[in-house]
C-alpha cells in the first residue's frame, strides 16, 4: 500500500468523520475523536505487533475484523468499533488468555497497575468460559535486581522489543511456535549467564506481573526499626519529579518537599539528597577529563554514572573499558562517604550505618552489591529501593504527598546545585560537567550556564565547547542501541570526542526502570522540564559552588582526585563479556 503523508484521508468511526494523515492507523485516529480501542500488546513507543489482536474493530471494506493498532485508515472503509461482533471476540480473545494465565491478582505485585486486570474489567469479564490451562514455571531469581514470573507472561512481546529494538541487548528473545511459542533466554540460561544488564526497560513496559524488581522494601522496615542502626536515606533527583504520578499529581510535578517529608515519617533517622553526591561527581570527573586531556590519557572519556551502562560495556565492549571514568555513581560515591565522613562526624561507628537509596533504576540494585562498591571497609550502600517501592512503602504508611507539609533534605549531605539536579535527564551529567570544566580552565564563568545543545531526545547529540583556544568535542546519548553507534565509532578510530555522557535507559533516569510504570516519551519529557526548573531556581547552579562540597574537601578529601578521593570514589570495571 502507498502511504502519501502529505495527503489527508476522511473515514467515518462509529459514524463520527475524522479526518487524519495518510499512514494514520485506526487506533490514532479513534483516538482523535475520544475512542480508546483496548489493546494489551500496544505501547506507543514501541513497535506495533498485534499479537493481542483484542484491538479488533469491524471494518465495511474488507467486510471482516481487523486489528486498530497496524492497518491503516488508508485501507479502510467505515469502522465501527463497538458492534456485538467486536465485543464478542475481546472478550473471547481475552477469555482465552486468562484461561492462561494464574489467577493470583490479590498477591500479585502488579495488582491494581496491571493491565491484564484492568481490561478484563472495562470488558465486563466476569467469568471465564474456558477452562484454566495454564502451567506453573519456576520464578528466575538468579540476580540481585529483577525477577522473572513467565507463569504469567501474556507474551506480548513488549519486553523483548524493549530488549533488542530500543536497547540492543538481546539478552530475551522469542523461543518455539504456535501453542509452545513463549519468550525466554538464549539455551534458556538464568538473566546473569546473559547479556543482561539489569537496565529494566523490559518491567516498565510489560503489562502484567511477569517481570518485577525484587522487593528489598521489608529489609528496610527492619533496618528501620532496629534500635541499634542509624538509617540514613538519600534521593536521586528523578525520584522527585516522577514519584507525584501516584499520588494525582500533574506529571513532572516537582513533589521534593513532600517526599522528604514522607520520608522522615517513615522513620529514616537523616533524609540527604544524591544531587548532592552528584556534584561531588562532577568535581572527580570534571578532573579527571581534564588530567585524560593534558596529560595525553585515553580519550574520549566516557561517563560511569550509569550502572546498566557499565555492565553494557563490562560484557559487550569490554576492549574499550579504558575509555570508562573511573569515578562512581553519584549513588556509591555517597555511600564511601555517609560511611566515612558522615559517620566520623556523628561518631558512628560505620558498622552501624545503614544506607538506603531510592533510586529511578533497577540495575542500582546490582551496583551498590559490587563486591568493589566496599571502599569505607563494608558494603558503602546496603540496600536500593526504586520509585515504585518507595511508592509502596508510603502507601503502607498510610502517607500521600498531597497531604504532607514541604520539608527541607539534612545537612551535611543535603544541600546540591542545580547542576546535580539535571543529572536525571538525558545531557544533564555533560551539561554540569561543562559548565564546571570551563570556569576551572578559563577562570570565569561561561556567557550561559545552559547548554541547550545537549539538551533533548535526540539519539545522539554533539556540541563543541572552545576552552581558552582549545576545542573540545563531546557527545551525549541514551539507550544502549544509540550507544551502540558511538562505541563502534570509538573502536574503529573514527571518534574525535574527547567527552561523551552515556545514559542507559532512554531519556535518561527519568524514563528508568524503576520509575512509576506506563512511563512514555511524554511523560519523560514533562519530567525532564521539572528538573531544568529545579536547575533554574537553584541558589548554585555549577557544582563547584556548593559550599557543602567545598567543606568536604577542604576538611576531609583535600582535593578533587586526591589519593584520598581515589579510595573511596573511584573504581575499576571488569571484562565479563558474554560469549555465545
């Protein structure tokens, strides 16, 4: 069929006329006049593949049922998408897959957010006229960051797009045909034996329950309610402007008062903010550059904020691990240092402390149980909670953000600029390096502190920055399959970057996996606006003007990349690469 965007088609939907782009499909375009069509296997940033086919409508062309969500108006005579014969067939299509799948909903860890329940619902189902044929399969718990229930995988195909299409990891893929057909691992080995990186872009698109974090929110009850710890917690800047979703707040909304209040009510003995480790980073990374680039080091240097991104390189690119900073996550960086400086200055002993992050990643919870991740003598961060668990913990609570006072984070890991603000979008990490990097090389500030040029969605974005007559040239992506693009680059000696930012997850960590789910592009980019607000009305907006920091080095760290520094912020990565 010939698709000409520049002309324009009418068709009638259930006798209303729209009148949208050639190359529209049904689904769009009933959107456009206030008709959802249900589907199950549709996500609107992923590829279409109709294997639910519950989208079906009647179409008077074609005299037959076809699905919403892949034909196009262009084919179409008129549809209607509410005849008996179209609810007929949802509902059998959906009796067939609950006859598949376990009835557990009370207990599932998708209850009340999955979308296999909420569509059984707005059909009416309210019994099932096949009988259960479902066969139980054993959970996959063989790492530390997520868990695999195929039992009640709908095989929708979504997890694997987001797997090899958006991320290019191949770790899951289709396996068998028709009644045997099923999603799985290469020789069906366990999540770690593969290409895996723990990014969990595959649980925030699927629908149901068959791919989860693990839950670490009941350790933290305990550590919480132990007299003998003191529990410390901080929050990645992602968390602030995503956790309001749940609680009927405008998305973006910017809930960092609430949430540090939240907090405090359940029971966290000091709330400190990662934006403040954050701009730690910067200073040993922005240095780091530096030395790499005077000192003739290996170029271009590549960011280590992100932990699904080091594995990527860990068992993919592992020849090119030299071109990885060797600074920690802001994450980690903050654990050597609540266990170290924190703790010397409260006159806790170390073993006491007890360090949580809540994080918008899943892979973080692979990261801080590194057996590297050990610099202050003992594991730096014990436990990592997502968005969604922190979500769970509040509503056990009986608290919402709504209904809670704004709260300022504890000093002294608590105060941060603007510029570790951005760190959770995608060119938030290069932006606040550049704008430190400059003022340490030329003296004085730049003539504006936002450097649009890294900012956005595209897949790669490029932009030179002239230090004192010397150009410098850096890159910034997200999502492994863009990154991809540049670590070929590198490896074939076609790259001229001195510097590029490297964001696992899409969009950065306000699309990560841990983020409330039905995250979409949208959704991110609402996000990414309420960070650069929290970048605009910061007191500091450049990292190395946090008087906090300053003190840290002054009384503690001496100087960025100090001996010091090294020992507790900075690391090595290994070669895992996968072979097969």
């Amino acid at each position: 069929m010939h698709i000409d965007p520049t002309k324009n088609i009418t068709i009638k939907i259930d006798g209303i006329p729209v009148t949208v782009p050639s190359g529209t499909t049904i689904m769009e375009a009933a959107k456009k006049i206030g008709i959802k069509i249900p589907s199950l296997c549709h996500h609107p940033d992923l590829t279409v593949r109709a294997f639910c086919r519950i989208c079906v409508v009647e179409d008077t062309k074609s005299k037959r049922l076809k699905t919403a969500c892949n034909n196009y108006v262009d084919e179409c005579g008129e549809v209607f998408t509410n005849t008996e014969k179209v609810r007929r067939a949802r509902r059998t299509l959906l009796e067939m897959i609950l006859a598949n799948h376990p009835q557990e909903c009370l207990t599932c860890p998708r209850s009340g957010k999955c979308e296999l329940q909420e569509l059984t619902q707005e059909l009416g189902i309210t019994s099932n006229a096949f009988e259960s044929v479902h066969v139980p399969v054993k959970k996959e718990l063989s790492n530390p960051a997520l868990v695999r229930d195929m039992t009640k995988c709908v095989r929708c195909g979504r997890c694997v797009d987001a797997c090899q299409a958006v991320q290019g990891t191949n770790a899951i893929g289709y396996m068998n045909r028709s009644i045997d057909f099923k999603i799985g691992t290469a020789f069906e080995k366990p999540l770690n034996e593969t290409t895996c990186v723990y990014c969990g872009q595959c649980v925030a698109v699927c629908p149901v329950g068959a791919l989860y974090e693990k839950d670490d929110t009941e350790q933290v009850w305990k550590a919480i309610h132990n007299k003998d710890l003191h529990v410390i917690v901080q929050v990645a800047p992602a968390v602030r402007v995503a956790i309001g979703d749940e609680f009927g707040l405008e998305k973006g909304s910017i809930a960092t008062g609430s949430m540090v209040a939240g907090l405090r009510r359940l029971g966290f003995d000091n709330v400190f903010d990662t934006n403040f480790s954050a701009d730690l980073t910067i200073m040993e990374e922005g240095h780091e550059l530096l030395a790499r680039i005077k000192n003739g080091g290996q170029l271009p240097m590549i960011t280590s904020c992100s932990p699904g991104w080091v594995n990527y390189v860990e068992k993919t690119y592992p020849d090119l691990l030299g071109h990885i900073s060797s600074c920690k996550s802001p994450q980690q960086m903050f654990g050597a240092i609540a266990k170290t400086f924190y703790a010397e200055k409260m006159g806790i002993p170390k073993e006491k402390m007890f360090v949580v992050s809540i994080m918008p990643c899943i892979a973080k919870k692979y990261e801080c149980q590194r057996p590297e991740m050990n610099s202050s003598g003992c594991q730096d961060v014990d436990v990592v909670l997502t968005t969604r668990e922190l979500i769970k913990m509040l509503r056990q609570a009986g608290l919402s953000l709504e209904n809670l006072p704004e709260e300022e984070f504890d000093s002294p890991l608590g105060l941060a600029s603007g510029a570790g603000a951005i760190f959770g979008t995608s060119g938030g990490v290069m932006e606040a390096a550049l704008r430190t990097v400059y003022q340490v090389v030329t003296g004085h500030q730049p003539q504006s502190l936002d450097f649009e040029a890294v900012r956005g969605h595209q897949a790669i974005k490029e932009a030179t920055l002239d230090l004192d007559g010397t150009p410098v040239k850096v890159a910034v992506t997200s999502g492994l399959s863009n990154a991809k693009v540049l670590m070929e680059k590198i490896r074939k000696g076609e790259c001229g970057y001195h510097f590029i930012e490297v964001m696992c997850c899409p969009g950065g960590c306000v699309g990560g996996g841990g983020q409330p789910f039905r995250t979409t592009a949208a959704i991110k980019s609402k996000r990414m606006e309420g960070l650069y607000k929290i970048d605009k009305k910061s007191v500091y907006r450049e990292s190395h003007k946090n008087p906090e920091i300053a003190t840290l080095y002054e009384t503690f760290l001496g100087e960025p990349n100090s001996h010091k520094a090294h020992e507790l912020l900075h690391t090595h990565y290994e070669n895992r690469k996968i072979q097969g």
